[in-house]
C-alpha cells in the first residue's frame, strides 16, 4: 500500500517508547508479560513470536512501525478485564486495536508494550428496530451495522471511506466522520453508549440507552479519545431511517474560487446537502483514469452535491441546489437519473487514495479542517506550495464540513522528496491553522500529528489535556505517547520550525 | 479575548484560589433551582457579553458566554437560522453560558440532538486562572480530546466559561402540528413505529390522552407526512404557543408542577429508553421525546424514582423540589472516580460551584 512517510518517526525511535533497552532486557520484560498473561488467555490467544507479532507492527499509517513485546487477542469481556488488571499490575502499556485501518497511527504499538486485539469482537449482540438501536462488540465492521439493519429499512449514518473494513470501535476512538456528516453527524452524534474497561480493568460504561445520562457527559470526552481514556468492547449506536431516495448533482467549474464560493452559496441558501464533496484537476484526472465515471476533465475543481429524503423533498431541494450552483458560475450540471448513476458519481469520489496510489509510488494524506469560506485560499496556498516545495498534490474535499485530504505525491525511496513531502505537509496544516482550522478532522493526531499540535494549542492548554488522560488512566497505561505531544516535544518541534527570524513558543523555557 | 471584562474575572478566580473561597458562577440565574445548593461568592460573567463572530454561511456563531441567549436567538433568526435543539428558557435573562452549563435542550432534541451535538469549542477559565480553548469553529475536530462538549451539562463544575462556539442550523422552511386521541401505551407504540420511517418528526408531548406531534422540514416533507399521519391539524399560532409552553416550561402540565412543587412535591425528570413501557408511576404525567424524556409530580420517595428510571435503563433527576444535594442521580463508583480526577484535573483547590452537581465535587 502507498502509503504516508514521515521519517520522524524512524529519526525519533524515542517518539512512543521513552526509554531505549538492551535486547536483554527486552527478552526479560517479554517473558515477564508473557508469564502474567499466559494464564489468563487460552494459548492461541497470546502471540509473542516475532512472526506472529510483526503483522500488528502498523495501522493504516504503515511508515510508523514498532514491534510490541506481545499480542493478546482476548475472546470475552472477562478476559479483557484480566489482561488490563495484569498490565497495570507490572507497569505495561496497553494499546487497542480494532481492524487497523486507522490513517494516524493511533494503533502503532509501543515498543515495551502489548497489543490488545479486539478482532475476536465481532458480533452484533441486539438489533432493536422499534427503538432504532443495535448494540454491537467493538470489532463489528461500520458497514456490517447497516447491512444488519437493512431489512428494518435503517442504516448507522456515519460512513467513512474505510467503512467495508473499519470497526466501531475504532470508529469511536477516532469521531470518525464520513461523507454524509454535515446532514447526519459525527461518531459522537450517532453513538448512545459505549461500554468498556478502565485502564485498571474496572468495567466501566459512558453514556446510557436513554438519550443523557447522569453526572458530566464522558461519552462526549472518550469519543475521540483514540483509545487513551479506556478500552471500547461495546456500543450501543443509533440507527437512522433510510431516506426514500438520493440523487447527486455533479457541478463543473472552471475555477476553484467560484467552486469554493459554490459550497458557501449553498449553505447559505439554507440548504443542508447530504454529502458536498469537492476534487481539483489533478485529482479529478487520477480518478477518472481509475473508475471511468465520465469526470469532467476540463474542470478545474467538481463538486458533488445531495440530496436526500422523500421524493417530493428531493425534487424540490435540487432545484434549489441547481439554481444556486448555476448561479455560482458552474460550467457543466449534471443530475444523478438512478441510484446506479447516483454510485457512478461518487465511485471516484470513493477511490481517490487508491487511484492517488496509481500514479505516485508514495502519498502523505492530511485531513485538515477549515472554515468552508477559507476553501480557495487554502487551494491557491496549496498550488504556490507544490512549487515551492516542487511536488505535485491532488486535493480532495469533504466540502461541506471543510475538511481537506489533500494528498502530496513522492517516492519514499527518495530521501530529498520523502524532506520536502513533510515540509509540505506541515506547513498545509500550519496554514489551515492560521485561517482559524484545525490540524486534524477526522483521521487523529496519534503519532503522526504530534508536533502539529504544538502549533494548535498552547502549553497549558495541553497540560490540561494531560490532565484529562490522568483522570481516567492515572498511571499513562493506555495508549501511552499518542494525541498529546510533551513540552519537551514541542519545544524540540519549535527549534526546527524558525520562522522569519523568530521562534515560535516564545513562551517556552529552552536550552 | 484580552479585554478588562475577562481580567477582572480571571484576577476574582486567582484571588479566590489563593484564599481558597468557592465561587458560585451565575449569569440571569434563570436556572438557579437546578441542581445542588452552592455556598460561595456569585461571579457574575454577563459583562462577558456579545457575539465575537457569526458568519451564516459558516454555520457557526462564537459568542461570550454572558451574552443573553434571547440576543443571540435574536440574532440567529434575523438571518434564518436558529438553535435547533430549543434551550429552554424558564424565564427572562438566560444566558449563553448558562444554557451550555445546564446542558438542557427542548422538544427538537430528539430529532436534532442536544447541545452538546451543537458545541464546536470553548475557552475556558480553569481553577488555575488560565484561558485555554478546545475545539474550533470548524465542524469537524479530531485535535486532542473534545473537552470542550465535555463542558456541556458541566453546572460549572470545571471552570468559568468565557466564550463558546456553536454549530448552528437553518430555521426549518415548513412545520405542522397534529394532534391524536391516544393512551399512553398506544402513544408510545405509535410515536416509536413513526420513528423508524423516514418522517420529519421534530417533537412530540404526550398528556392526559391526547399525543401532539410536530412535523418540521422540507415544505413537500411535511405536506406528505401530514397526509400520511392522519389526526387533526392544530391552527400553527397555537401550535406555536404549545411548543413554546413545552420548551419554556410554561405550559399547563408545569405551571400546575410548579403549583405542586411549592406544596412539596417533587418535578421528576426521567430520561429512559424511548421505547420503556409506561412506568406506572403515582402523580401527574408528560411524556416528550418520542418517550424518552418523561416528566412525573409526585411526593414518592427519591429512591423510588431513581429505582424506576435505573430499571428501564435510565435515570432521574429531581428537576424542581426534592431535597438539597439530591438532585442527579448518584453515578457508579468508577464512574464517580472519574468525575473527581476530571474536577481535579480542571479546578483542583475546588473553586467552582461546589456542590452544584454532587455534593462531593
């Protein structure tokens, strides 16, 4: 797989595992786990081999690599309860796994450290369709839910790219989003519950079957919380009815600036599209050449646009929708006849990593999030970028949240290129920061984005994160180095980045 | 947000902490029956007032959290656009502060969600003195942990809030209102049958026999609904007041609440599964939220309510009346172990509003 590289993480070994050790020592820690866990799992539920470890070494993210002392791939809840206990008894740190389909490395395991694999986790334990819920185990497929509940004529709304493979709980580690999200919401939207175990191995649940539960809302704080908080092993998500119908509109423009003054004007006429998705040139070519969807070749961005709901509903909203992007300057519109055509426009929307893969020997995929006004100066920044750092970059929009996946083409066999795809890379999100966004929308900060968390948020600022963790894992057992970069790192991270003669954390003690 | 407004509450909080005297944060105190008895100096945080910035087509308003919630409403509407989960309102003088602090939405909520679902960031003046913000103004975030819908329903357990950014939503184009003759049984069956369709279903009451439902959306959404549903169509000024009576508690059901509450009894709040059978409960009814949000006066015991609510799946919340200290229903213990690192986390001399939402905290 093509996949993003930053070399930090092979030039800062240290990144998720302070401390270096001796192979010795290693073997002694391994046996160590080894010995603690071996009673509390049937034998092939415990891996601890190299061969056997290795496939767990990544996620989606396949440039971090780390090879853990041991794998446990527990069967019951109770077996999660005695790993976790076992774990925080002699000091390992903890890091859970759903599919490993994540595209930060929130999964990448520590180096002194066990994998938990919750794959065996597969089961859809209740599907209520009077009440519109299912509660499923964690390692249940997104899009697993929503076959299950086709029959009732209910679906589980948030569907990322990823959806065929990626697990709930994965997805509620990571708020994962979709392209239907601006209409029908986030993770944190969709799920009422979520049952799991605290660091010590205390059976815990977050959030309840009714619509609120009492005391503070740590539904809202563990969604998101890539598997640092606790460990997810069930949850219980909301089913929405299937819409009627859905049909899309796909809009050609001859420049990104009216493309992007498009997505605003739509909004603004008090529509709220079921999906509003943008590709530039570059992309649109990569896509085509992949799917043979019939792009528009001489467009400069395509929106994706729509709409869904009752018939009536739907006719009447792409009318609306159609008058405003023509109103916007859009050069060619083109209206979705049948569900099968309605697939065919989304189809390259769909494939765009695999078809960035097609035509690059590597990628870097940022997921920045912008506000939608800010949409064309981001592009034109992006396109003086490609010069400036002499690389070429696709860009891919979920237009209606704006939020960004541009992806930067390298080859990783190159030292020179692998430098400036970082460079790149970073300062895309630097600038999305600067235009009021935020370095991460949907994909999470795991190892990947730590130094850009230095530029979004201030020390104290993530001193109090820290503190968040220390509350609900006070010894650091679960996920231990991921989302929240240390002073020192940030500190480090500034030294790097000199910008116009000046230092940027002014505010930091240094050397 | 450097401003003399925020320097003086920041410089009351560092002077709090080094004396170590609670604070009780306050804005119109529209919500001063809710929750636990607070001893502590009032901070007023209205002189943290105005909108910072609202672009409509962004989605997205940032407002100061001693901003009244009517100017923001106000504001919202000029353009279109509105709060769709409905904050209640209870009586004048609300703030925007207040409604994130209690957390409380009306009678969209099930179909919208709360307004923790509307919290895009905050900024925050924690028990150290310091200004830290969480999320943004975009509608997805994924950097660091989302403290900032955390705060949402926090009764100011963690800190002042000084600023608050909030996705909003263009005002529904058509809404309709109809009114069925059901039991409470049949009200619950029929209203979780609709909500498994694709309905435009936007809020529901249920009392003393009779089911009113809301309908909001598309104009060609409703206008088929209506035909679908059946049952008497309710003139849309008088909807209108009912739905307002719902959100700002103001309709008969809570003015005779009210009425009860003052000869000693208690307004229940139960949030249970929508679809748990009717509770057979002593007292007065209001079922709203498809079912999940049912409403009880009584003079029963608090360990009844409580124990009712737990078997279905829920939990009570002493609204109005009950007694001090009592008001949220107690949390398991490992749950309970969280909350207290979190207060410590955010305010670890136990500053603010102690006791507001448990008496331990």
């Amino acid at each position: 797989m093509n996949a993003p590289t930053p070399a930090e993480a092979l030039a800062q070994p240290a990144l998720a595992a302070p401390a270096v050790v001796s192979a010795a020592e290693r073997a002694a820690r391994q046996q160590q786990i080894v010995a603690a866990l071996r009673p509390l799992l049937p034998a092939h539920a415990l891996l601890h081999s190299r061969e056997d470890t290795v496939p767990y070494e990544c996620d989606g993210l396949t440039a971090y690599r780390a090879l853990p002392l041991a794998v446990a791939l527990p069967e019951t809840e109770a077996q999660v309860a005695a790993v976790l206990k076992a774990c925080h008894a002699i000091g390992v740190p903890v890091v859970a796994r759903g599919a490993g389909t994540g595209l930060s490395g929130g999964a990448m395991p520590h180096t002194e450290g066990l994998v938990l694999s919750l794959a065996k986790f597969n089961k859809i334990l209740k599907l209520d369709p009077l009440a519109r819920t299912a509660v499923v185990q964690c390692g249940v497929r997104n899009l697993a839910i929503s076959e299950a509940a086709a029959p009732f004529g209910l679906y589980y709304a948030p569907d990322p790219s990823s959806q065929i493979a990626c697990t709930i709980g994965g997805n509620v580690a990571e708020n994962s989003g979709g392209v239907h999200c601006l209409k029908y919401g986030l993770t944190v939207h969709n799920v009422l519950k979520v049952r799991g175990f605290t660091a010590e191995g205390e059976a815990v649940e977050f959030g309840s079957d009714a619509l609120d539960c009492a005391g503070l809302d740590l539904l809202a704080v563990v969604i998101g919380s890539e598997g640092m908080l606790a460990v997810t092993t069930e949850v219980t998500v909301k089913l929405t009815p299937k819409p009627q119908l859905a049909r899309c509109i796909m809009a050609s423009f001859g420049d990104v600036r009216d493309a992007g003054n498009a997505v605003a004007a739509v909004i603004a006429a008090g529509i709220i599209p079921a999906g509003l998705e943008m590709m530039d040139k570059p992309m649109t070519a990569a896509v085509e050449d992949f799917v043979r969807a019939g792009y528009d070749l001489d467009a400069a961005a395509i929106l994706l646009c729509e709409s869904d709901g009752t018939p009536e509903e739907v006719e009447e909203e792409i009318g609306r929708m159609l008058a405003v992007l023509e109103g916007c300057g859009a050069t060619r519109l083109q209206v979705s006849e049948s569900e099968a055509q309605r697939l065919t426009f989304w189809s390259g929307r769909k494939n765009a990593f695999p078809a960035s893969g097609r035509i690059s020997p590597d990628y870097m995929c940022m997921d920045s999030t912008i506000p939608r006004k800010r949409l064309a100066d981001i592009l034109i920044a992006i396109a003086e970028m490609e010069k400036k750092y002499d690389l070429r970059c696709c860009n891919v929009f979920h237009a209606g949240d704006g939020n960004l996946h541009p992806l930067i083409l390298f080859d990783a066999n190159d030292p020179d290129q692998l430098h400036r795809c970082e460079q790149f890379g970073a300062d895309i999100l630097e600038t999305s920061v600067a235009l009021g966004g935020t370095v991460t929308g949907e994909h999470g900060v795991g190892v990947e984005k730590l130094s850009s968390m230095c530029v979004q948020f201030s020390p104290e600022e993530r001193t109090q994160m820290i503190a968040v963790k220390t509350a609900f894992d006070p010894v650091g057992t679960l996920n231990p180095g991921k989302v929240i970069p240390t002073l020192h790192r940030c500190a480090e991270y500034g030294r790097m980045h000199v910008k116009k003669g000046l230092l940027p954390f002014p505010e930091l003690e240094r050397f | 947000m450097a401003d003399a407004a925020l320097d003086a509450i920041v410089d009351r909080v560092r002077a709090a902490r080094a004396d170590k005297t609670p604070l009780a944060i306050t804005g119109g105190g529209t919500k001063a029956f809710y929750g636990g008895p607070v001893t502590g100096a009032p901070l007023d945080v209205r002189p943290l007032a105005g909108i910072s910035s609202y672009e409509p087509s962004e989605l997205v308003v940032t407002v100061r959290a001693g901003t009244p919630l009517a100017e923001l409403e106000a504001a919202l509407a000029e353009k279109g656009q509105c709060l769709p989960f409905e904050p209640p309102r209870f009586a004048a003088g609300g703030t925007v502060g207040g409604m994130v602090a209690a957390g409380l939405s009306g009678p969209a909520r099930p179909a919208v969600g709360g307004v923790r679902d509307y919290v895009l960031g905050a900024t925050l003046l924690n028990g150290k003195a310091e200004v830290v913000s969480f999320g943004g103004q975009v509608m997805k975030n994924v950097a660091g942990y989302d403290v900032s819908r955390l705060l949402a329903g926090s009764m100011g357990l963690l800190g002042v809030l000084c600023e608050v950014s909030l996705k909003v939503l263009p005002q529904p184009v058509a809404a309709a209102t109809l009114r069925f003759e059901l039991d409470e049984a049949a009200a619950l069956r029929q209203l979780n049958t609709w909500g498994g369709q694709p309905l435009p279903l936007s809020a529901s009451a249920w009392w003393d026999g009779m089911l009113v439902l809301r309908l909001a959306g598309a104009a060609a959404a409703v206008q088929s609904a209506k035909r679908a549903l059946g049952g008497e169509v309710i003139d849309a000024a008088l909807a209108a007041g009912f739905w307002q009576g719902m959100r700002d508690q103001t309709d008969e059901f809570f003015v005779g609440a009210a009425k009860a509450v003052q000869g000693g009894a208690t307004l229940w709040r139960l949030a249970v599964p929508q679809t748990a059978p009717p509770l057979g409960l002593p007292g007065e009814q209001l079922l709203e939220w498809g079912g999940a949000q049912r409403w009880v006066v009584t003079s029963a015991p608090a360990p009844a309510l409580r124990d009712v609510a737990a078997r279905a799946g829920g939990h009570a919340t002493a609204f109005r009346g009950g007694a001090p200290g009592d008001a949220f229903a107690p949390v398991a213990p490992a749950l309970m172990t969280i909350h207290r690192g979190l207060k410590h986390a955010f305010d670890p001399d136990r500053i603010f509003n102690p006791g507001r939402l448990y008496p331990e905290l």
